[in-house]
C-alpha cells in the first residue's frame, strides 16, 4: 500500500495514525515531506519516500499558498510563478490549462515517480493535492485508489484569491479525478454530507480521534484551573483571542499553549501581549511529538479552543486537538463550531460560548464550578471510550479491506462513487 501525503509527516498527526494502524497489516510506502518520523526510524516495515524538494522556511499551513512557495524561489521561481498564475486564471475558461498547471509543478512530478515505483494494490491520497497523482499512479499499476478528503477542499480559505484561482482549480481536479476513486473518507458529517450534496458521492466519516490515556490524573485544586491549547500558530487563527479570554476570566484560570511554528515574530508576539495583558497566568511550553500529546496535556484541567472564521473548513472543524481533549479525560471549552458544539452538548463533555468573542468565553468559564469542570472531565473520559482512534481506524481498516479483496468487482463496492459530481 502507497500513502501519499504533502505534509510535514513527522508532525501531521492525521497520516501518522494512518501508518501506525495500516503497517500491522500492510506492507507500506509512504511519500511526502520532511524527515523520518521517530517512531519509524529503526523499523523496516515501513519504506519512507521523502518527495526531493526543499520546504519554505516560513509556511502559513495554507496548502495551496505552500505549493506556491514551493516554486517561487529565485530568478526561476519567479518566471515559474507568474506561467503557473496565467494557467490558474486562464484555467477558469480553458480547464486544461489547470493539468498543465499541476503536471508542471516538479514537485508533484517527482511524487509521481515515486509512486508509480511502489507498485501497491492500493494508493491512499491524504487531500486533493495528492489525488490525481494516486489515480495516475493507480493506472498505470492496475491498483485501486482510496482518496482521505480531510475537509472540505473547495472552500479551505475564504479570501479573493481563493475564491477566483485556487477554487477552480480544486473544483476541476475533483471533478475529473473523484470519479475514478473506489473509496472515499473524510473527518466529519457535516463535510461528507456537502461532499454527497455536491459530488453525488458517498464518503465514509473517519474522525480524526486519538488514542486515549491509560490512567486519568485526579485533580485536587478547585481554586488553580489550568486551560491548555496545542498545534501549530498560524496568524490567521489568532491565537491572541484565548490570551484575551484569561484577561477577562477570574483568578482561577491559567492558560498553557503549546505551539508549534517557524513563525517566531508571531510567537514573540503572543508572549509579549500575555505579558502585558495577562502577567503570569499565560505560560509556553515546548511541544511534543504528536504521540506524546494526550500524555502530555493530560496534566492540565481543560481544553479551549476558539477560532473565529468565516471560512467553511474552520466552522466545520473536529480537529485533532478536539480529539486530543476527549482522550486526554479533559474537559472542553470550545466556541460556537457547529460540529464541536454539537458533540459536546450530546455528550457533556464541556461548554459552548455563545460566540467568538473573548469576553463572552470568558463569561462562560466564569460561571463554572468546579463540580461542573470535574463532571465533564467524567465525561470525556466515557465519550474516549466510544470515540477514540480504535473505533475509527478500525472502519478505516475495513475499507481497505473490500478494496483488496480479488473478488470484489469495483462496480459493486459498496463505497463506489455512485454518479458524476455536480459543481458549486
């Protein structure tokens, strides 16, 4: 089996559980970025294939601007950029130009030489950027494609630049490559219920939910109440907001972020204005591997999370960390997120603020006891029992299964594409 994946694979916690779950089972080649996760650098049952081609120092996480960087670097970069710009724009009225486009870029050239060695019965292709390289892959290897949409491609980032280039171009490599999968995953209801709505597709839901702890931590202090939020410090998710949540909270709260960036300006930045807004009850530490983290933030009390965005994606998260709240036994404050709202209301496992603005989280927080914090502590760690990386990857694993069966025709694959897409 062949995992593709443009990501850092070291840090992409989503991928990761994909090769910890699928390598008892499989033999795997896994392509991407950076170097060889930890874990995995003395085992052998795992070949490692790093796509050649340098990282930008500084990436914003945007997947589509990083593809940009990739190419922009240079007198070459330059005249690279502004061709790739021309058949982005162009593409909107000759779709072509979006092939010539993708197929120029030597990054997804070289991971398609990368693929098409592995010669696996299946490839596996984490997000849009990887899907036409496994469906050519899988051609020309008379293998069979699974396609894991994390989220909603076509409305990732809601800015202009999105919405007139880099829009289109995921739109179009959908709708020629989607028909050509024989399953389909992504992380939420909401998401696969737009996929359906949209594509005529069926995708099978796979949350992106951990492993959960062995042993829950008791915590005594009713008066020292300690948030945590981890993962990457993006400036567009303005982290700054939950530094304004604690100056607005009681006495009890402490806030501990552990982030992981290259962005070391807006690092600088967030530290100075806790120092300035909140002295001594905001606190970073440094991170861990993306294994260590349930461990990890399981010293604290609960997990908060706010992220005030117009984009689709951003509404509509489960994000990892969520996960990692849940099997870490913590409690969760979260603002009004459709999906991490709905989940935490059924199972009572933390507070939804009534909107993004920091003052009105922080009256939430405010009004809680600390009965109220340990009864949703108690109910994380029942919810991790039923939601956790086992159950999900157990479906994932099913999956996989049909498509490897010899006598499963793809016309009669229960997780088959059953029509051709209809476009936004």
């Amino acid at each position: 089996m062949c995992i593709i994946s443009f990501s850092p694979l070291h840090r992409d916690a989503r991928v990761l559980r994909q090769v910890r779950y699928l390598s008892p089972h499989f033999d795997l080649a896994v392509i991407g970025f950076g170097p060889v996760p930890e874990d995995w650098q003395e085992r052998k049952e795992v070949q490692w294939m790093p796509i050649l081609f340098s990282q930008p120092k500084r990436s914003t996480g945007q997947k589509i601007r990083y593809l940009f960087q990739l190419c922009g670097q240079g007198r070459w970069g330059e005249l690279a950029q502004r061709a790739m710009m021309r058949n982005l724009y162009l593409g909107r009225l000759i779709p072509d130009l979006f092939e010539r486009w993708y197929w120029n870029q030597p990054l997804f050239a070289h991971a398609l030489e990368l693929a098409t060695s592995t010669h696996p019965r299946v490839y596996l292709a984490n997000d849009w950027n990887s899907l036409p390289i496994a469906v050519e892959a899988a051609s020309r290897n008379s293998a069979r494609v699974l396609f894991d949409a994390h989220e909603y491609a076509p409305l990732e980032y809601d800015n202009l630049w999105w919405r007139m280039n880099t829009r289109p171009l995921i739109l179009h490599l959908l709708r020629k490559y989607l028909p050509q999968v024989d399953a389909f995953t992504t992380v939420g209801p909401i998401i696969a219920r737009r996929y359906q709505r949209e594509f005529k597709v069926d995708p099978v839901v796979i949350m992106n939910a951990s492993d959960p702890i062995a042993r829950h931590r008791e915590r005594t202090d009713p008066e020292l109440i300690h948030l945590v939020h981890h993962g990457a410090a993006f400036r567009i998710r303005r982290l700054e907001h939950m530094i304004e949540v604690i100056r607005y909270c009681d006495s009890r709260y402490h806030l501990h972020f552990l982030l992981v960036t290259e962005d070391t300006e807006y690092l600088d930045y967030l530290q100075r204005l806790a120092r300035e807004r909140t002295p001594g009850r905001v606190h970073f530490h440094q991170p861990v591997l993306p294994k260590q983290v349930v461990e990890r933030i399981s010293d604290y009390d609960m997990g908060i999370y706010l992220l005030a965005s117009n984009a689709y994606n951003d509404q509509m998260a489960l994000p990892n960390k969520f996960f990692d709240f849940i099997a870490a036994g913590l409690a969760v404050c979260i603002g009004p997120s459709p999906e991490m709202a709905a989940m935490v209301r059924k199972l009572g496992l933390g507070c939804v603020a009534p909107s993004f603005r920091p003052r009105d989280m922080a009256h939430t927080l405010n009004r809680l006891s600390w009965k109220d914090i340990s009864a949703m502590q108690r109910a994380s760690l029942a919810a991790a029992r039923e939601i956790n990386a086992q159950h999900e990857m157990t479906k994932f694993l099913d999956i996989i299964r049909v498509l490897t069966r010899d006598d499963q025709p793809a016309q009669d694959r229960h997780f088959r594409i059953v029509a051709e897409g209809n476009l936004l």
